[in-house]
C-alpha cells in the first residue's frame, strides 16, 4: 500500500552529495531530508533507498523513516529549489519526492556525522552496523557505509552516549548500473574499527536469520508503493527482475556473506586500527571538518 504523502512547505537549504538533496520542513511539523526526482544521479537513486530502507527496517536496524514528500509548484516559485549541473540551474520539478526524516529537530540538537573512535563504545546500537553489513553485502552496495549519530543519555560511567542512523541506501545494487557487486572493499563504515567493537559472525548470523524468514513478497509490494513518476522507460521491469535475483541471493546468503566478513576480519587496517587512537572531535552535519558550528546539519553523505 502507498504512503500517504505529506507536503513540504519550506526549502531550508542544499546538503552535500551527488543527489544534491535538501533540508526541507513538512507540513506534519518535521524535518525531512529530501532526495529530488529528476535529481543529478537519476531516479534510480531513490528506488534504492526505498528498498533499502524497508530491508533495513525488517532486520530492526535503526534507519529514519521515510515518506513521500509533495512539491507544490508554488514552493517551487516561492523558495527556488534546484539543481547545479555544471553551470546551468535546473529547476526542481513539481511531484511526489523521497523524504528521510531527522529523528530530532536539527535546529535545537545537534547531529553528528563523525564520532571520534574513542566515543564509538558509546554507540548504543552499534550492532547495527553489523546488520548493515549483511544488508549492504547482500544488495551490492559500492558507496561506503553511512549513518550519522545524535546524543542518546548519558553511559553508566558517565560518559555521553550515541545512537545511530544508517542513511543514504542510494549505493545499493550498483548505484544507477542496478546490479550486484561483491567486493569486499564496499560498503563498509569509514572506521572499520567500529567491527572490532561488535562479535561479528554472531551479529551477522542473527541478521542471515531474520532474512531467511524474510517473506519475499513484501519486495513487490515496496516497489509497488514507490510512485510510478519515478520509473523510467523499462526500469520498473529491470527493478522486478533485479528483486527476483535478490531473492535467489537471500537463499544463497551464506555464500555471500561469510567470505566477504573473513576478508574484513582479515584485514590489517581493521587489525591495527585499536593501536591508532585518534583525538579528533566530533563533526556535526553540514560542518566542515575543521570546524564545529552548532545546530549546523548538511547530511552530506545523503
């Protein structure tokens, strides 16, 4: 069944990344990260997200939820939302968009898209990134892993505590080519060393365990829910015989999986990674790296 869409009624500002997204507000009162239709890396992009969203979801990763957002040509004229490709501005188009919503309000707590490797212990769900792991493996992911972090409670020492957010599921199968792509250097988080910190096979074997039990017809039904706007010419018979062989790879998972995780348990950098403490600070969403602006938020990784 199709989301109810909701309407965006205020354009805050361009994020970073190939999709040129954009920090909106809805009209239910929340922020929302909006990837474009028409947007420079093609719709494809967003029917990666969707999938990968609700696959995320069903193995309880923590993912923010996503909704179709409504453009208005009105906003459009109002607030002038648009793209930069080379030198030429390209109007955002009028429709139905992909929206992943910020868990909080940007505006009143901040956000975080690195966390120094000395806080990482403190990322409440940090098995999470082992999900992300069978799901990126298992979907072909070839961008890097990517979640952002917000300030949870305080650990029982005393020390500030995190959850996570895995984001931007654009990457997956191949990106824009739609194919699968194992190579072990894919899809992992910028730090390996946040493996270190989980017990890998067990995380892992739990999440193979809940995709066995994965009722494949929910696949269909994703797709079916995804507005037809943005499917090009051939793609939404491309997109089902990709899902079918997703399918086939769900009953072939262990072959998948395991040879992939060997090879990154097998890696030096993720061996020797505990022996070079960093003391960088945490950089907040939209930040650049030297700097450190409160309330500040690009999801630059969108």
């Amino acid at each position: 069944m199709r989301s109810q869409p909701i309407d965006i009624t205020r354009v805050i500002r361009k994020m970073r990344g190939g999709t040129q997204s954009h920090l909106v507000e809805a009209s239910d009162g929340c922020f929302y990260v909006a990837k474009f239709a028409g947007n420079p890396l093609g719709n494809r992009t967003l029917l990666n997200e969707w999938i990968g969203h609700h696959l995320l979801q069903s193995v309880s990763a923590s993912t923010p939820p996503v909704k179709l957002l409504r453009l208005s040509q009105q906003i459009i004229d109002e607030q002038d939302p648009h793209f930069e490709i080379g030198t030429h501005r390209v109007p955002v188009r009028a429709g139905m968009h992909f929206g992943s919503r910020c868990p909080v309000n940007p505006d009143e707590t901040a956000i975080f898209d690195f966390l120094p490797r000395k806080l990482l212990p403190c990322v409440a769900n940090i098995e999470d990134f082992a999900k992300a792991f069978v799901i990126d493996k298992l979907l072909g992911q070839v961008d890097t892993r990517q979640a952002f972090f917000v300030r949870k409670r305080a650990c029982g020492n005393g020390d500030v505590a995190f959850r996570a957010h895995l984001i931007d599921q654009g990457g997956l199968f191949g990106q824009t080519r739609w194919r699968f792509e194992d190579a072990p250097l894919h899809g992992l988080f910028h730090d390996k060393h946040i493996y270190s910190l989980i017990v890998m096979r067990r995380a892992c074997l739990e999440t193979i365990e809940l995709l066995r039990k994965f009722d494949e017809s929910q696949l269909y039904g994703w797709m079916r829910s995804v507005p037809t706007e943005w499917f090009a010419d051939g793609d939404q018979g491309h997109l089902t015989g990709l899902l079918s062989k997703l399918i086939s790879r769900i009953e072939n998972i262990d072959s998948i999986i395991w040879w992939q995780l060997d090879q990154l348990l097998k890696d030096r950098e993720l061996l020797s990674c505990a022996l070079a403490p960093t003391d960088k600070q945490p950089v907040e969403f939209g930040s650049p790296q030297k700097t450190n602006a409160p309330g500040s938020i690009a999801l630059g990784c969108q």
